[in-house]
C-alpha cells in the first residue's frame, strides 16, 4: 500500500515522478515501486531526474513542457504502447515549465495554477473539468496538492478548503505533510489508487493521515 524510499539520497520523491491509475513516469534513478501497481516508464527530462516537477498528467493524458522534442515524445508512447497503455501526450507551450508543481489532477477534475493563461492544452489532454485557483494563498497548486481517484492530500494551511477541493475532485482527502512537517506534499509524495512512494524521513503520524486522506484506511 505505500513504500518509504530515499532515490540517491534524495527524499523529495515526488520532484521524480508522477503515478496515474493507468501508468507511473519515473526518475530513470528509481527503484522498484511495486505498490503503484502500474506500468512504470523510467526517463529523464530535459536531461535530469526531475520528472515529477516537470509533468503531470491522468489516466487519459500527459502533460510536458515544451522544449521537449518529438523524440522524447515518440520514445515515451512507444514504451506506453508496449504496455498496451495509451494516453494523450501534449506539450505546455508556456513560459512555465514546472508543470507538476502547477497542476493537481486526478480523472475527475483539475485545479490549474492561476499562471497559465490558456487553458485549452489541459482541457483536451487530460480531459477532465479544469477550475483554475490557488490553492492556501498558493499559485503553485500542484506542489500543494496531490490527487488520486481516492483521495487527496493537501497543505496544512488548506485544511478549511477541503470540502472545496474534494467537490472539485470528487474524492474525500485532508490536510497533511511529509517527510518531517514539510507542507508542499506534492515534493514528496508519488501517488494512485493503489498506493504511494514517499520519503523516509515521512513520519508515521503523517503516514496514518496520508493513509486516511488518500483513502487507504477505509472499509
């Protein structure tokens, strides 16, 4: 259900990839992560491991910035192809890059940083309704924010937003932390339905409530 990892010493394990219902990308430095219980494709962007800082994406699409070039692209849909996963691949074509800490999502909705000023690249790719906001005073949703089709898990500060979000994501979640009281969850924490990878320094009084906000600890 959940895994404790350090990749190379790193414990910030969401900056490093991103997991759907439908696959995971990961840092090509990373481990096994059997609990994610998906397919995982293994890449770097834009020549380094910060996979989870620079897409996003569901179980429909994925998003990329855009000095990412078609062979990058082609490369990532093969490797999906293979494993008879196949999803929406669109590039971001905006000044800001660091898509993963700009966007939550999950398959019902997404909240969008108030950053991005077109939204359609959202709407097509990962198909879901998008409600553009921030997210406790924070333009950067998706370091705040980490969805899945269970739950979520949001910045201590965001707590009296909860019932928001969850009628945004249509999911239950709760405000959390990782890996020793750090508020921007989306840093360090790699999540599905199935389960989630965080950091070792992640406590076990923030592993009982990221089990409760993501929905583990139900039924």
């Amino acid at each position: 259900m959940y895994q404790q990892i350090s990749v190379n010493g790193e414990d910030f394990v969401g900056l490093l990839g991103l997991a759907t219902d439908s696959y995971a990308l990961l840092s090509s430095n990373f481990g096994d992560v059997p609990v994610l219980e998906v397919p995982i494709i293994k890449t770097r962007i834009y020549g380094t491991n910060l996979v989870g800082l620079f897409c996003t994406g569901n179980s429909h699409g994925l998003l990329l910035p855009y000095f990412i070039d078609d062979e990058k692209i082609d490369k990532i849909r093969k490797l999906l192809s293979e494993f008879d996963t196949h999803v929406e691949i669109s590039r971001v074509i905006d000044r800001f890059t660091a898509i993963g800490n700009l966007v939550a999502v999950n398959d019902n909705a997404a909240i969008v940083s108030p950053k991005f000023k077109d939204l359609r690249v959202f709407e097509d790719t990962l198909d879901v309704e998008i409600v553009q906001r921030d997210i406790a005073g924070h333009e950067e949703v998706g370091s705040c924010c980490v969805a899945t089709n269970k739950g979520f898990l949001v910045h201590p500060d965001a707590e009296e937003e909860s019932r928001e979000i969850s009628e945004i994501f249509k999911v239950r979640g709760r405000a959390g932390s990782v890996n020793f009281g750090f508020p921007f969850v989306g840093s360090g924490l790699i999540a599905n339905s199935n389960g989630y990878v965080t950091g070792l320094r992640t406590t076990g009084i923030e592993l009982g409530r990221i089990d409760d906000a993501l929905g583990f600890l139900e039924g």
